[in-house]
C-alpha cells in the first residue's frame, strides 16, 4: 500500500472539473465546493458524488434525500473559493439568483450545467459518503463556457482545442 502523501499528490496531478453539490433541507440551502462528481450511467441516468462525512452538507444531503450538481465555469471561480471556505459558510447563498427545479435544490443559473437528483443509494466508505443520485432534471447555460479545472492545487485554463487523430 502506498502513503496517504503519495496517493494525495498523484490525485492533484488528476485534472478535474469543480462543482457545487447543493441541497434543501428544512427550506435552509447547503452546499459545498467538490472535484469528484462523475457520470454513472446513462439509463437511468444517473451520477455520483463524494463527500466527507465532516462535511456540514453530509447530513443535510442523506436527511434531504436530494441535491443538485451545479459545473461551474470559469467564472464562476471566485463562488468555488466561498463555497470552499467554513468560514464564509453564511455568505454561500446571500447574493445569487438561485434557482430550483424538481428536488428543490438550489441551482446555479450560472452554472455550465445542473443536474436535479434524488438520492437513490448511499453508500458508506471510510471517511467518505457515495451519493448516487438518479437525474430528474438538467439545467443548461445557453452559452458555451470554459469549464473551472482544478490541478496541483489551483485553477487551470484548458489549452484551445485540437483535434486529435
């Protein structure tokens, strides 16, 4: 088996894109910054997340039963630094136009993308939480947006597109 810092530095050579994962409980919006949202299958269609469980939105997620996949752009960044921040845990939804679709989780409006889901199946692994989460409604920016990438602890640009043969 190899160290926690090895296996902690190959994953911040993993480029990947950031979200924000919401959801409602008690009509009180929760949410937090997270690179490891990914696609599960596509019938149903369905995704999945990873969260800490000592993270404030774990149990409002596995009470709530429900949340939202928000892929943030580029500039969008300035919102993956406040909701990656406990501290400014307050100010998280105080000065957006949120949003809601099916679930009633918040939205990003300005958001590449959302996908509205309902939790389908938890599943526990040491310090974190799989959140499987069948879509029941998607969210699209109208416009073509840069995605926010995370690598080796920062904010990339991606190089313009090639095609590859």
């Amino acid at each position: 088996m190899i160290a926690v810092e090895d296996f902690k530095l190959g994953m911040r050579r993993l480029a990947a894109g950031v979200s924000i994962i919401t959801t409602l409980k008690d009509e009180v919006p929760y949410g937090l910054v997270v690179t490891s949202a990914s696609s599960l299958t596509s019938d149903p269609p369905t995704l999945l997340v990873c969260i800490n469980k000592s993270a404030s939105c774990h149990a409002a997620i596995s009470e709530a039963g429900v949340f939202c996949v928000n892929v943030l752009s580029r500039s969008d960044a300035h919102l993956a630094a406040l909701f990656g921040n406990p501290e400014r845990r307050a100010e998280r939804f105080s000065d957006r136009s949120w949003k809601r679709l099916q679930t009633g989780a918040p939205v990003l409006p300005s958001a590449i993308v959302a996908f509205d889901c309902t939790v389908d199946k938890i599943v526990p692994y040491q310090s974190h939480t799989i959140f499987i989460g069948e879509i029941n409604g998607v969210l699209f920016n109208d416009e073509m947006c840069e995605p926010l990438v995370y690598l080796d602890g920062s904010y990339r640009r991606l190089a313009a597109a090639a095609e590859l043969r």
